[in-house]
C-alpha cells in the first residue's frame, strides 16, 4: 500500500533532491577547480 501525500510532502521531497543536486554540483565544481589550480599552479 501506498501512503498519501499531502501537496507540502510531495513538494519538501522535490525541494530537498534539488538541494542534494545543487550540493553535489557544487562539490564536483569545486573539486574540478581545484585540480586546475593545482595542475596550473604547482611548480614542475
């Protein structure tokens, strides 16, 4: 059996996987620019 869900739930479950989206882009994004730097600015 399924249980219902109000409007409000169905939205916080919406809302709460954009932010976990928006949290692992934003992680990758910053791991991809740290490389960089890394790779651009690191004596050889």
């Amino acid at each position: 059996m399924q249980r219902e869900l109000t409007p409000a739930k169905a939205r916080s479950g919406v809302v709460s996987g954009r932010v976990v989206t928006v949290l692992l882009v934003s992680f990758l994004g910053a791991c991809v620019a740290l490389g960089l730097a890394w790779a651009f600015f690191m004596p050889r």
